[in-house]
C-alpha cells in the first residue's frame, strides 16, 4: 500500500513542495492500493535517488504503480504538471514491448529492434531509469513469484533492461540487473562462478578503493593530472569473459579493473611507466591501442599487473578526450560489448538517430549526477539539455511491427507499401493493400512507430507506375522506389513507350493540353523525342506532373502580349489608367473592368488563359484552349483581351471533377476522405449507375489552384476501384 510514511522517506526527498502535496492531497490521510508490493515502490525510489533523479521522475515512478491515485489526479496532472503526464504515457507506451517480448522470445527472434522501438516510442528518455529501476526492484524480490514468471522477469531483462542500461552507462544498474537476470535464468552456473571467486563483491570493491587510493597517490608524486576510477567485475560480465575466451577463470587477469584518465597522449604513456613501477606487470597482457586503434577507432593502453595483496589487475590508461569518444562516439562501449545484438541491415540514418539519443541521454544522466555534486549552473545545463532533445531530436525513423512483432525499420514519412517492400521485393510487387492495427488503410498512410502492418497480397502481381509519381505519396523510401523501377526496366522498350504515353496522355487531358507542343518537355528533360520522354515516364525518371508543368509554363510565357498588343488592347477597352489590383485576373494593361471565369472550361491559376470582352458582363477569362472560347475569337477577334493571374490572396476556385468507378462499399467514404486530405473542399456531388456494376460520380469542388488539382486527380486514380478520374470538360 501507499502511505503518506512512503513519501516521506529520504528516497522522496527531491519531490518539490507542490508534488509532493499533490501526491498527500490523493492519499489523503489513508493508504493506496499499488500494483507492486510496497517494497519494490521503496526500491525502485532509492535507485532512482541514487541516479539523482528530479521529484517529476520520482512522482511519475508511483503513480504508474498506483493505478486508483493516477486516475483521481489525472485532471490536475494534465493542468499542473504536464512533465508528469508526459512520463507516464511513456511508461504506458513501453507495456507494448514487454507485450512483443513474449511473442518474439516465444519464436526465438532477437530483441535489437524491441529495444530501438523503445527508445522511438518513449518522448522523454526519463521514462527509461524508470523503467530500469522497476524492473531492478522486481528483480529483487522476485524469489516469492512463481517459476515460470521469475523466468520470464529475468529473460526480459536479460533481453531489455540491460543492454539499455548499458548503452545508456547507467553502470550504477547494470551490474546488478545482469547478475540477478544471470542467476534467475541459469541458477547453477550462477552459483559455481560465485563459489570460484575468493572473495564477496563488498571484499572485491573495498579492493577496488585500495588500489585507486594507492595508484592515485603516485601519479600525484609524479605530477601528473589524473582521474582514476574502477569497479570489479560482476558474476554475469566473468562469465560472458570466460565464454569467450574459452579460458578458466584463473587464466582472467581483470576481474578487477581500474581506469585512469589523463590529459593527452604523452601523459598516457607516462602514467602507464608509473603503474608499471608501482606493481609488476604481465607481459603477455599488454594492449597499445593508442598506436594500433580497433577497427571501431577505439583507443587505449591496455596492462595487467600483479596488484596488492598478489591479486592481478587490469589497468585501462587514456584520456579523457578517448574516454568521449569511446563512450559517445563511434567506439561506444556498448557497440563492442553487445556481441551478436547489435543486428544486420540498419540503415546508417537508423543508427545515426538511435545514437545520438544515447548521448544525448547520457549527458543528461552525467549533468543530474555532477549536480549531485553540488557543481554550480549544473540545473539549468540539465533543463537545457532536455529543451535541445525536444527540439532537436525529432525522430527520422519509424519502426513499424509484423503481425508476428518482428521490428521494421523505416524511413520517417514511409507507407505501407514502403513497409512491404523492406520485407521481401516480391511482397511488394503483388501488395494491393494493407491493415494497420487490424484495420484497411490507403497505401500511402503514413506509418507511426508501433504500428502493426499487414499487406494484403494477390496470388501474382505487378508493381503500378503510378507508385513511382512522388506527388502521389506511395513510396518514401528511395530503396522501394529503386526496386519499383528496376522491375520496370526489365520490360522491354515498346511496353515502356505505350505504358508511357497512357500516363502522359491521362495526365494531359486532365488539365487539357493533349494538342500542345511537346518540344519544350523534350528540351527540358534532355528527351531525343516524344518515345524517349514516354520512357523515361514509365520508368518514374520524369513524372507526369513535371512535363505538365513545364507545357503551362511555356504556354504562360507564349501567352504574354507584346508592346503593339497591350496598345491595341487599351485602344479597346475602357481607356483608365491601369491600377495594382489584387484581383484573381488581371487585364493586362487595362484596370477597373469587370472580370468573371468562364463556367464553361473553369480554368484554375497555373493554367494558360484568355479573356474575351463581352457585351454587358465584361472580360469572361477562359483556359487557352477552350472549345467556346475558341469559336468566339474565331468569330470577333478585336474582343480578344490578354489576361494574367493577378494576386490569389487565398482565393478558391470551382472545378468540376468526373470519377468512373466500380460500385463498391465505402467508395464515397474513401473518395471524400482523400479530398479533405488534400485541403479541398467539395461542393456538390452527382452520381450516376454506367452499369456493368460501375459507378459515375460528378464533383464540384473548390481548389486554390491547379498544382492542387493535378496532385488530387493524381490520388483519387489511385484509390482501389477508381478507373479514372479527370477534369470535366466543358
């Protein structure tokens, strides 16, 4: 039970005076029921007091146990300490991972991309000393539960909790989490290493102080700069050494091992001469790193010497800048320890992110211990410290689940479809959907970490070209955009040509330029001739979109009047004097007329236009090519004005969309769903039985412009059972 005697043991001191009122102000004079017995509550605080850990930490640590205080509190917690809330959704978050261990130990799968998953999902890595100093608790007292739980406890551990406290140097937990998970899952062996050492650990660590005691006062003789620390080994690290050496171990010289820390090179090798003074060294035990580095850019003196009392002992020399970089850098300690874990085909990115949480993590853990210390300005380094990991360290990655929990690891914005192709080529050529968390989504949603992804896949298949249009959304990741279009090279040159001009000729009668003159798009994209540019369309090296693009452009730049047009056109307007406006067109020349768009054609910014002067209802501006404002300049050409798009200032234009469809359940849903993503608005709707069990829908829909159009039409054609969709024609 929680009682107010729990907060008030010295473990509680850090909590600040509002926290803690909060905390008696839920008890109220009684006791809480707590999903941990209270002693793994007391000592799960006592490690969290021994990493110094802030009052947000420790009242986040009792109110995830306390289930019933949580819930009465939560309206004040979310008001007044948002740190707090914010701490125990990452605590909730990390149930999902004990979750998948069991599924992923119970197939024998590793647990790499559990412990990356965890440190993605968790926002404030605080959460994770939390979660180490639980599981320690638990680890405890777990002699009192039952086998097969205390198995299962300490496989998780093993699993989890250790190698993050390794990779996040919370030495002070990891040692113990390792022996205790160590002698749960392999008790005899556990009990034969510890019948082999001579001595307890309390013997070996008061060994420990001697040694750094006596070595620390000869290089003070010697003048040198120096800090030396050092720890003995634990039951689990002596038994892993053993293991991999394949030695006994009286053949283990550094069962105890100090480290020493100087200034530069020079005094490495001048504290190295002092310890080989004071004690006699072995030989055959001596590493340079320093002149050699590991493959990993580690670097060290490595010695082992007979110490006091005739005990051997390992003795690390460097300095500090090599301690750095070998705790923070590229030889970090747990890249080299964790043998067999650290996993195959992560990405560079992948690992770039995870670790530059680690450091950061780590220099958020040393900045509470130095203020621990009583270091000045130590306080608000570490409020600085977590502002920068809020603002800088925006996750790049997303790591997605199998149905079976295996851990995928993807690029930030992936999509199902990404998803699919990072399990095997062939799953992503026949993928025709996809179910996140049991449920069907489109295949370019975006995938959050902890997602679970099902592809739904046809017996065969083939990848779509529409996938390789960027605009569209399907495809993130450049590596399932490669294995789209390397599955498109193979097809030979006439499938590719007719492929090809099918995408460009759709896309241009959209927008309606299926007459212009493809010479401006062959000059841009270095294109022979048209079959040249259909290829490299089918191949996604040119999108659809950009060849579009670029014909409006052109035509906007041939649409621009000369000198002798702008007088003429002055001549037959209204003759004031032109004025800025900020209209949606403007008359090129000429100010004040009314302008309207032409029902007929609808034309959207972005598109090439024309005006024509009528009577009473002044400049109708329709699309270049528009078949009514093609017969009226054939019939009165002096009424032909040039116009331009003036300022949009958040203007929105009608437009009418044609959609031919199969008739199927939730199409609406889906189509409506997809044109509110994309920032539009719809209008009217009409639809209308083809037969055949198809389907023909008519939209009017406001849009800012034709960019947003041309990406619109470009999804709805993706949609499972859309045939086409288009622009309307007049």
């Amino acid at each position: 039970m929680l009682t107010p005697a729990l907060l008030a043991a010295p473990s509680c001191a850090a909590l600040a005076p509002a926290l803690r009122g909060l905390l008696q102000d839920g008890i109220a004079g009684g006791a809480v029921a707590l999903r941990d017995p209270a002693p793994v509550l007391a000592d799960t605080l006592a490690s969290l007091a021994l990493l110094e850990a802030d009052g947000e930490v420790l009242a986040a640590a009792i109110l995830h146990v306390a289930p019933a205080l949580r819930e009465a509190l939560q309206p004040r917690l979310s008001r007044e300490f948002p740190v707090v809330a914010a701490l125990l959704d990452g605590q909730r978050a990390a149930s999902q991972v004990w979750a998948l261990h069991a599924e992923r130990h119970a197939q024998g799968a590793g647990s790499e991309g559990l412990r990356r998953l965890l440190l993605a999902i968790v926002r404030d890595l605080r959460v994770v000393p939390i979660l180490l100093a639980r599981q320690l608790a638990r680890l405890r007292h777990a002699d009192r539960l039952p086998p097969e739980q205390r198995r299962a406890l300490a496989q998780l551990t093993r699993d989890i909790h250790a190698p993050l406290a390794n990779r996040l140097g919370i030495w002070q937990l990891k040692w113990e989490l390792e022996d205790l998970a160590f002698r749960h899952l392999e008790p005899d062996t556990y009990r034969r290493i510890a019948r082999l050492l001579d001595e307890k650990r309390g013997d070996r660590e008061r060994y420990i102080e001697q040694v750094k005691a006596e070595l620390g006062a000869a290089l003070v003789a010697h003048g040198l700069h120096a800090e030396v620390a050092g720890r003995p080994k634990h039951i689990y690290s002596i038994w892993k050494k053993m293991q991999k050496k394949d030695v006994p171990i009286g053949e283990l010289y550094d069962l105890r091992a100090v480290r020493v820390l100087v200034d530069d090179v020079a005094a490495c090798y001048a504290a190295l001469g002092v310890v080989h003074a004071l004690w006699l060294p072995l030989p055959s035990e001596f590493d340079d790193y320093i002149a050699r580095p590991k493959r990993n850019d580690y670097r060290s003196l490595h010695t082992a010497v007979v110490g006091p009392e005739g005990k051997t002992l390992e003795v690390q020399i460097r300095t500090f800048e090599m301690h750095a970089q070998s705790e923070l850098g590229v030889a970090a300690h747990w890249r080299y320890k964790e043998t067999g874990s650290s996993g195959t085909g992560r990405s560079a990115a992948g690992d770039a992110a995870l670790d530059r949480k680690i450091e950061w993590m780590r220099r958020l853990l040393e900045t509470h211990v130095d203020a621990g210390r009583g270091e000045a300005g130590r306080d608000g380094d570490a409020a600085g410290l977590l502002g920068e990991i809020d603002s800088e360290l925006v996750e790049d990655r997303v790591y997605a689940l199998t149905p079976k929990g295996e851990v995928v690891d993807l690029p930030l914005g992936a999509t199902p479809l990404d998803f699919a192709y990072h399990v095997h080529t062939e799953v992503g050529h026949r993928c025709r959907g996809a179910k996140v968390d049991g449920r069907i989504v489109p295949l370019d949603y975006k995938l959050r970490s902890g997602d679970r992804v099902e592809i739904l896949t046809a017996r065969s298949g083939e990848p779509r070209r529409d996938w390789l249009v960027v605009a569209n959304g399907f495809l993130a990741s450049a590596r399932s955009r490669e294995k789209v279009r390397n599955w498109f090279h193979k097809l030979d040159r006439a499938r590719n040509v007719q492929a090809g001009r099918e995408l460009l000729e759709r896309e241009l009668k959209r927008v309606g330029l299926q007459h212009a003159d493809p010479a401006p798009a062959l000059q841009k994209f270095n294109a022979d001739s048209v079959e040249d540019l259909q290829v490299l369309v089918a191949l996604g090296d040119v999108g659809p979109h950009q060849v579009v693009r670029v014909l409006l452009e052109h035509e906007r730049a041939s649409a621009e009047p000369s000198a002798t047009e702008t007088a003429a056109a002055r001549a037959r307007a209204v003759r004031k004097p032109a004025a800025a406006t900020t209209s949606a067109v403007t008359v090129v020349g000429v100010g004040n007329l009314l302008v309207q768009i032409a029902r007929c054609c609808q034309p959207l910014p972005g598109e090439a236009i024309a005006g024509y002067l009528t009577r009473g209802r002044g400049v109708s501006v329709h699309r270049g090519d528009c078949a009514t404002f093609l017969r009226l300049a054939a019939a009165q050409p002096q009424r032909v004005l040039p116009v331009e798009w003036g300022s949009r200032n958040g203007r929105s234009h009608e437009v009418d969309v044609l959609v031919d469809a199969l008739d199927r359940k939730w199409l609406l849903k889906d189509l409506t769903n997809l044109i509110a993503q994309e920032d539009t608005h719809v209008l009217d709707i009409h639809s209308e039985h083809a037969g055949g069990g198809r389907v023909r829908l008519r939209l009017r829909l406001r849009v800012a412009d034709f960019g947003q159009l041309s990406r619109l039409l470009g999804k709805l054609d993706g949609l499972p059972g859309v045939e086409r969709a288009r622009r309307a024609t007049p």
